[in-house]
C-alpha cells in the first residue's frame, strides 16, 4: 500500500474511533467524572434503577463516589482495567440506596435507648438506609451533626429540617442564620423548615390560628426555605393548605416543594386541592397498619376511619408524595426497608394481626413503595439529580437485596435481607457471612475484550508472538496494526 494511502485509510480508522468513542459516551459508557477505568463494577443480578427507562440493567460502573456507566454486561465489562474490583450479585438484586423522608433516627435517639449518633448510623446502613431527612434539628442537634460530618463519621446522607415551632412554643427566626438548602458537604445539608400544626390522638389541638399560621408561612416562604407543616387531622389540614395557598399566590409550588407531613384524615375535597396546589405529601408507610388495631378505639380513627391512612387515594390522585417512618415514633420496633415496604403494600404490622378492611383498601403495591423511598423521597429534597435511582452522574448509593421485591410473593416482602450497603462508592455494611467486593482484571474476565456498538468492533487478539494486535472493522473495511 502507497504511503499516501496508507494515511487515509488511517485518517478514516481513527475518524471511527473517535466517533466509536463519542457514540459510547453519549449512551453514558464514559462520563466527566472519569477519564480512567472504573473502581468497580457490579454486574451478574438484576439491577432495578428506578428510572422509568430502562428500567433494569445488567451492570454498572463505579467511579469514586458516582456512577459512571449503566447498561449490558457486555458493554459495562468491557470498561474494566487489571485495577477495576467486581461485585458479582450471583443473581441477587441491586437498588439504588433508601431514603427515610421523615423521621428522628439521630436526633431521638434516646427514646430507643441508642446512645450515640454512629450506633444509630451504623444501625440504619445494616438496615438498608442511606439518606434520612431529621425533621426537628435544634442548634444543639445541628452543631452535632456538622460535627460528625467534620469528623467524616457521618457515613449516611442526611437533611436536616430547621424547626419553628414546637406546640404552642415559637422558636423566632433563629434559621435565617442559615441559607435554604446550605449544604455542609455532601453528606449534610439544610433541608428546610418544620411547623407544628396539631396533635391528635384522643384530643387534637390546634397551634396556630390561620393569621399566625399565614405569617410565618409567608415569611419562611419568601426567604426561600422549602416548609413541612406537621398536620394530622382534616379541619387541621384546611388550615395548612390556606396559608401555602395564600404564599404561593398562583405561583407553582415545584420550585419551593413545601410539604405536608402524615395527613392520617384526609377528605376528598382536600386530597383534590393537595393536587390542585402541587403540595407534596409526606406520609408514614409505617403507619396505619395492623399493629394499630389498639389505636382504632381512639375516636379520631373510629369515627374517621373512612379518612384515614389514603396512602392510595394520594397517589391515585398523583400527587407528589414520600414515604417514611417518622422512627422512633412509630408502633413497634422493626424500620428495616423491607418491613417499611411490606407494612405499605400488606398492611400486616410487626406483630402479624390481620388489618381492617379499610386499611386494607388503602395497600399501594411494591413498585410504589420502592418509588416512594428512592427517587421520589430524592425529590422531596431537590436531590433527584444526584440519588435517588442508578443513573450515571449520581451518587454511587446503593444496596443489595437477598431477592427481588417485584417478584416474591408479597407475604414474604419483611424476609428480605440487606446484605450490602454502599454510599458514595464505599461500602459500609456487610452482613455476616457475605463479601462482595473482590480484586479482578480483565483476564478474569475472558481471554478476548470486546467492545461493540453499531458503528465499530474492536478486537484484542491473543498474538502468537505475544505483539498487541487490535482489529477495528466496519462492515467490508477492516484495518489490523501491531507493534512489539
């Protein structure tokens, strides 16, 4: 071949090379995040991302804290250097990690006899936990969580919510110290405000007075902060949703996504204006299941039993909604994500009574729930960039399963274990007895690499002579180079 048509034939090699590379790139093989290999890939299980398409993958790749690459295992193995580490699933299932959108996990610690903050993570991480929203953080509590988070022991990601009120106390502006959505690192993060509405139980009571309920709404409201309102009971909640709708004065609510926290009675006109508005609703999946039977002889529930716990009508209706436990507050003890999703989609509690009817009337089924604790609790946080489902460019949360919540019987949901828990590329809990992360190249893999797309092969041959040889082809045009 003339030298001159050997510089053309070359030109058009690298040409489809390079846009080989940009095609790989644009279906997210390769990412800003990286130049390099992976660290890890996970692969050989089923891979629920929580994103609407795809839906499952075969593997993932992991670099630093993100994810870098979704999609076949073919295509992720490929990626892999003699640096990479491989988590083999063995046909476990893997989840992008749970978030807790309302509970008191660290803050509360001491009504379930936990004394310090890392036994409380550490639990959680065991638990299938990776984010929680705190919502009631005082001075005292958020001074302790920046210093865990100092001291890199804050191993899970956390929101906290700054409160205003608690019962007819009133805290003053002591939050416009801090910025809405002040992040620390990103790990902890100012999430928003909390207002204490009502109690309920055998007497409700009401905190505020529309006037003072609209005032302080408008006020957090116009300094930015994203507002959860505590409200339980319907006549409560009419009160709530007036002063939202009086600050956000025709305005969406997307950009502010203030919030109702656990709504147990709701009416149809309410759950209707909820919608109306865009108001984001935060209730327990915790709540309102068998082990309430006890609770049902409360006359707030036995009156108002056809109210209460609409976690179905909610999401019916398609309103923006978040799942959580509100621990420790909550009947019993077990808040594994497994028993969080098989109380929401069973209604069967800790204690295995049989549920009401109309509790019964009320299941969401496990797709839902998942949904509920993943992408849209990231949501609730303006977070769904960054976790909340197995996406390239997001946080590398994630968890393994024993087996697949989709597919098991729905009886079965609380006997799934936890086995792995990784946040931001580092795994932070094993259960007994399993170790995923492994060393591995690309020769443990198979003794040819191959990558594939529409317009280009690329070939690593096993010389005789032990040269490097690669062979790149399109269609009838095949180029071969090799060096020693």
């Amino acid at each position: 071949m003339k030298r001159r048509e050997l510089l053309v034939v070359t030109s058009f090699v690298l040409a489809l090379l390079l846009a080989s590379l940009l095609y790989l790139a644009s279906q997210g093989f390769w990412n800003s995040t990286t130049d390099s290999s992976p660290d890890i890939i996970i692969h050989n299980g089923q891979i629920l991302t929580m994103e609407q398409s795809p839906a499952q993958v075969e593997a993932i790749a992991l670099q630093g804290e993100y994810i870098v690459a979704v999609g076949s295992e073919s295509d992720i193995l490929t990626m892999a250097s003699a640096n990479t580490q491989f988590i083999d699933l063995e046909g476990r299932t893997l989840l992008p990690g749970f978030n807790d959108a309302h509970s008191h996990h660290i803050g509360d610690r001491s009504y379930v006899n936990q004394s310090s903050s890392e036994e409380v993570i550490e639990s959680l991480l065991s638990l299938g936990w990776t984010s929680i929203s705190e919502l009631f953080v005082n001075q005292e509590r958020l001074d302790g969580l920046i210093s865990l988070d100092q001291q890199d022991n804050l191993r899970i990601r956390v929101n906290a919510y700054l409160p205003l009120s608690w019962q007819f106390e009133r805290f003053g502006d002591w939050y416009l110290t801090y910025q809405p959505g002040q992040e620390y690192s990103s790990k902890l993060r100012i999430g928003g405000v909390k207002i204490f509405m009502d109690s309920w139980y055998t007497n409700p009571l009401h905190y505020f007075s529309q006037a003072e309920l609209n005032s302080l709404v408008q006020q957090a409201h116009d300094d930015g902060f994203q507002i959860a309102i505590h409200s339980v009971v319907d006549n409560s909640t009419d009160i709530v949703l007036n002063a939202l709708e009086s600050a956000l004065d025709g305005q969406s609510n997307q950009q502010y996504r203030h919030r109702i926290e656990h709504l147990v009675l709701l009416r149809n006109d309410q759950i209707q204006r909820i919608a109306d508005l865009g108001i984001l609703a935060s209730f327990q999946l915790t709540w309102i299941n068998s082990d309430w039977m006890e609770a049902v002889s409360w006359p707030v529930l036995q009156n108002y039993s056809h109210l209460a716990g609409r976690w179905r009508d909610i999401l019916d209706a398609g309103i923006p909604s978040l799942g959580s436990t509100d621990y420790p507050w909550i009947f019993g003890t077990e808040r594994s994500v497994m028993s969080v999703i098989s109380s929401a989609v069973t209604r069967v509690g800790e204690l295995g009574l049989t549920p009401s009817d109309w509790m019964l009337n009320q299941t969401i089924n496990v797709e839902q729930a998942l949904r509920l604790l993943t992408i849209d609790a990231a949501y609730g946080t303006f977070q769904e960039n960054v976790k909340g489902s197995i996406k390239v460019g997001k946080f590398a949360d994630l968890v393994i399963l024993s087996d697949n919540p989709l597919t098991v019987p729905e009886n079965t949901l609380a006997e799934i274990e936890v086995l792995m828990t990784m946040v931001g590329g580092i795994v932070e809990y094993t259960a007994p007895g399993h170790q995923f992360l492994s060393a591995g190249c690309v020769g443990a893999i198979s003794q040819t690499t191959e990558k594939t797309n529409p317009l280009i092969k690329m070939e690593m041959i096993d010389t005789p002579n032990k040269n490097e040889e690669w062979r790149t082809g399109l269609d009838a045009i095949t180029f071969i180079w090799s060096y020693s």
